[in-house]
C-alpha cells in the first residue's frame, strides 16, 4: 500500500473547545485589566498609606496570576494542537490550568480567614470612606470581567443524550469562578464596611470576611472535583454510554468493554470491544454510532464469538 494512500484513515487529535479562540481573546483582555486595576491599587495604597488598598491590591495580582494561568494554557493549548507527543491532543490544559487555579482559589480563602479571625481578635481601626470606594471599583471591574468571560456556550443544551456540565470550558470556568470569587469578596466588604461604619460595629467587617472565605471553599472545592474528574479520565457522560450502547447492541452484537472519557470541552474519546456470532468491520459499528454529538475520536475492536456447536 502507497503511504499517500493511507492519509484518508488518518484523522486529527485537535480536541480544542469550540469556543476556543474568543475565550483565549477575552481572557487576555481581562488579565490586562485585572493587572491595570492591581498595580493601581498597589500605588494608591502605597501613596495614602492605606492598608485597604494595598491588601485588595495584593489579593487581585494573585488573582491576575490564576487568569494568566489560564490565558496561557489556551496559548499552549492552541500552539500544540497539532503536536504528536500528546496522545490524545491538548484539549485537557484547560482542566490542568483549572485545577492549579483552584488550589489558587482554596490558598485565597484560607489566607481570608485567616486575615479576618485577627481582625475579629485584634480589631483595627478602619478608614471606612476609603475603604468602601476601593471596594466598589474593584467591584466595577469584576462585573465588567466577568461579563466578558461568562460562558454563552454553556446554555445550548445538547440534543439527545447530555443534559450535564461535561461540554462546558473548565478552563474559562475557573477564570470565571476567579472574578467571581473576587466581586462576592468586594459585596460582602461593601456590606460590612457599612454595617461596621453605621453601627460601630467593628468586628462586622472581619465576620464577613469570613462568610467570604466559605463561600470562595466551597467553589474553590466545586472545581478541584469537576477538573479532576476530567484530568483522571473518570468516565464522562453515562446518558452517552447508554445511547452507545443502544445503537451496538443489534443483531446479537454484544458490547464487552465500553470506555467513555473526556479528551477536551465538548469532546469525548471512547475505546469499544464488540463480540458478534457474524461481526461486521469496525467502519460499519462507526456508521451506527454516526451523530452523536461531541463523540470526536472512536476506536472500536471486533471479535468473533466463538460457536459452541462447531
């Protein structure tokens, strides 16, 4: 056989999100803003001698690194698409990238309960007025953010057989959870630093701080699990097993051995072994799995049933 001949059974690796390029734009726009409102901050708290603004100043370049994160495992992700070294492509930096900002996210609310249970035993006196206006631009910013990050991909349900999260960007999921996390932080300093400034209630500030840091756990923990998932190959889409199973198991044809995982967003590889009395060519199993959406690389291993009569 002619090697030139052989290039129509080849296929591609390149499992990138169908979003990928305007995610990868949008995510670079905003680590530019988050860096612009960060070193702003910086140099006003420094100016003033405020530690308010220094410490939100602080607290946004560690977010601006989880975004960088991100933007540059979209870059990679795209410059390697085509490479061979990576088995199955590189559709899967996303979820690394994810899961790195996640533990980001987890040392972040760690670090504001820690800063808020000081606070609530070693009250200090607070530039209220200051204070408050840091907070409502870096909310500003945050929305703004967040606006340009959601993920619009995420409401299209697909037709047939996945309901869940499986086709969604972990990637800009975690970037998005970042600003999230950032402008929750921003209301709850908003409303204490009210309370606090109303009430004379100094402890209000730091116990919102705390309620905040919960919260940042608990997504921080939502995302670990989620990118996790993907980066240990955990079976990916049960309705889609099924459906698979369905379309096979035909005229005696019996599915041994199913594999199902998630090779970037929006696509899954799977791995079948068919055992048949008459078995037909793997391309004839392909053609009845044909439509399915988001299922991009299929291998399928036939064997022959052996006949207990013969």
């Amino acid at each position: 056989m002619h090697s030139h001949s052989i290039d129509q059974w080849k296929h591609d690796h390149v499992f990138l999100g169908s979003q990928h390029a305007r995610n990868e734009r949008r995510t670079w726009v905003v680590v530019a803003l988050t860096a612009i409102m960060m070193v702003g901050e910086i140099m006003a708290g420094w100016l003033s001698g405020s530690m308010a603004l220094l410490a939100d100043g602080w607290h946004m370049a560690t977010h601006a690194v989880a975004l960088g994160i991100a933007g540059l495992a979209y870059l990679f992700a795209r410059q390697h698409a085509q490479s061979s070294r990576f088995s199955f492509g590189t559709g899967k930096f996303g979820d690394l990238a994810a899961f790195a900002s996640a533990i980001i996210l987890a040392m972040i609310a760690v670090q504001v309960a820690y800063e808020s249970v000081v606070r609530l035993i070693h009250p200090v006196p607070i530039a209220y007025r200051e204070a408050i206006s840091v907070a409502v631009l870096g909310l500003a910013v945050n929305v703004l953010s967040a606006w340009l990050l959601r993920d619009t991909h995420s409401h299209h349900h697909d037709h047939g057989h996945s309901h869940e999260h499986h086709h969604h960007d972990n990637n800009l999921r975690a970037a998005y959870v970042h600003l999230l996390a950032d402008a929750a932080t921003s209301i709850l300093a908003i409303a204490g630093l009210v309370v606090a400034m109303s009430a004379q209630w100094v402890w209000a500030d730091p116990a919102v701080g705390l309620i905040g840091s919960i919260v940042i756990a608990s997504w921080a923990y939502g995302l670990i699990r989620s990118c996790g998932a993907v980066l240990l190959d955990v079976s990916a889409d049960k309705n889609l097993e099924t459906v698979i199973r369905d379309r096979l198991e035909t005229k005696g044809d019996r599915v041994t051995d199913l594999h199902v995982w998630q090779v970037g967003p929006g696509h899954r590889a799977a791995v079948i072994s068919v055992v048949s009395d008459q078995p037909l060519a793997p391309a004839d199993y392909k053609e009845r799995l044909g439509g399915l959406r988001g299922l991009s690389h299929v291998t399928i291993e036939v064997e022959t049933c052996p006949n207990p009569h013969a």
